[in-house]
C-alpha cells in the first residue's frame, strides 16, 4: 500500500471508490472529492480520516481542493444519460481536475472495458479497436468514457503528467457491483438477461484485487500514458456466476435473451500482469464473500 502520501480521489462514496478510499485513508492524508448528497456517505469517510471536499465535477470548479497532491486518483463517473452533464463530468472535468494538480507526481484514471467495439468472445487487447458497447443500457456511457480518455492522455503530455489509465471490467465485493443486482434479482426470482451472443463472458475483478493494485498502477504510470486493461486474470460466463451465486442462496438463476443487455467484454490481462501481477481472489470466494456481506 502506499504511505504517507497526499492522495485525492473522485467519487469516494462509489461502489469502487468507497472502499478504496478508505483503504488508502489508513495510511495516508486522503481528499475526497464528491458532491455528498447523501450525509451518512460523508460521516463515514470523515469518520475515516477523509478530507470530504463538494464539489460538482460538471461545473469544474475545483478552487477549493489542494493542488499540491502526490496523486489523484479520478474514480468518479456519471451516468445522467445526458449527452453535456456526462461529457463534462466524465471528461471536461478530468482534464480541468490535472490542469489543477499538475505537479503531482502521477495519474489513475479509471477507465472502462466498455470503451471496446462490441467483439463477442474475442479476447481485448488495449491495441483493440474502440466502439459503442454500452450505448444499448446507457447512451452516453461508451462515448463519455472514450472522451475522458482522449482528454486523459491530451492532459498527461501537456503538463507533463505520469499517467496510467486502466480499463475496468466488472469490478465487484463486499460493496456491490454488477454480479450483485443479479444476486437480488436471483432472490426475487426474476430471470437475468443475458445477450443472445452467448456464453457472456467477462472478467469480474474483486475489490479487495483493485485496492492491491493501485500502487502498482501508478507506478506503471508515463507519459504518454500508460493504457492497460484492468480485470480479473480468469474470465467467466456471466451465466456461471449467476448459477453459482444461485447455489450460495438456494434459488435457481434463470435467464431471459435480449438484444437489450450488454454482450460479453472478454480481454486480455497479459499487460496487467507484466505491469502489477495476476489478481489474486478467485471469483467463488469473492462472490462467497459479497454473498455473506450482504446476507
């Protein structure tokens, strides 16, 4: 972990963010930087030892966070499906946000497998080409994603700034994530959609994966930026999880095809592995554990 640094980070009441923050907030002087609509999400990072500072990313003021950061760490995303909310939170922002902090001494931008082209089960390179895989859940998601990148990279040889973006996919624990709400929805005995392209297979990574890297990341980080996929080393058919976590709860997990969900994102973790290792926490025990944290 790292130590003794002066870390900021977007969105620290996220689903990935939250327990990162606090992670970090161990050992370390941590700012976060939200809009803290909900008090009990601030009260427990200032428990934590978290400098909470509001702010709206979209409106880019960022006069009132420090500016003499070891490292930022933009974990935030909005998903207002508003075409200028999005493109200048998710991306303006980001830009405006290094712009501040430029003497940092690097960058963590997470990115999203979602900014591939649709390519079934073919394994992603980060050299793969870009495309619009999200736009059939979310319209703004892939475009927004893909333009906070372009603005990343465009930030990090302007000012000089070591960077790493790291493409996510499927990250999930004891917080949350995408194999959760199939959880509920096993539960409640709804079906799960599932693409017609199937099996739909991705790499769910665990939080407890995500917080291990993150030195490890900004470490990789250069100019121009460092782009690596970020996700577990074993790749899973979302149908397997949902089966499986169907087993932990004794409920049967059914499914329902539809064009209307979003395919498989399958990639390759070759680049990850050579920059901070193989993930760790195999995918039953990490779903074993979101199973008993959220029982």
């Amino acid at each position: 972990m790292l130590n003794d640094a002066r870390i900021l980070i977007t969105g620290p009441t996220g689903q990935v963010a939250l327990p990162t923050t606090l992670a970090l907030a161990e050992h370390n002087e941590v700012f976060g930087l939200a809009r803290f609509s909900d008090p009990a999400a601030r009260a427990q990072l200032e428990a934590a030892g978290v400098t909470c500072i509001e702010a709206n990313l979209a409106a880019g003021d960022f006069s009132q966070v420090p500016a003499d950061v070891d490292y930022v760490l933009n974990l935030a995303v909005v998903k207002s499906n508003k075409w200028a909310v999005d493109l200048a939170a998710n991306a303006e922002a980001v830009g405006l946000l290094m712009q501040h902090c430029q003497g940092m001494k690097a960058m963590l931008h997470c990115s999203s497998t979602g900014v591939y082209e649709p390519a079934g089960r073919h394994e992603l390179a980060e050299t793969d080409a870009l495309g619009d895989n999200h736009r059939v859940m979310m319209e703004t998601y892939s475009i927004s994603k893909i333009a906070a990148e372009v603005v990343v990279r465009t930030a990090a040889r302007m000012f000089d700034i070591p960077t790493t973006i790291a493409r996510l996919n499927v990250p999930y624990g004891d917080n949350g994530g995408w194999p959760a709400f199939h959880l509920m929805m096993i539960e409640a005995g709804q079906p799960v959609p599932v693409h017609p392209d199937r099996p739909n297979r991705f790499n769910p990574i665990h939080e407890e994966d995500i917080i291990r890297m993150i030195p490890g990341l900004l470490d990789a980080a250069t100019v121009p930026a460092t782009i690596v996929n970020w996700g577990g080393v074993e790749a899973v058919d979302l149908e397997q999880w949902c089966e499986f976590l169907g087993e932990l709860v004794g409920k049967e997990a059914t499914f329902v095809e539809t064009a209307g969900t979003i395919g498989g994102v399958t990639i390759n973790t070759t680049k990850m592995v050579e920059l901070v290792g193989p993930t760790q926490v195999d995918w039953r025990d990490g779903l074993r554990r979101m199973v008993a944290a959220r029982g």
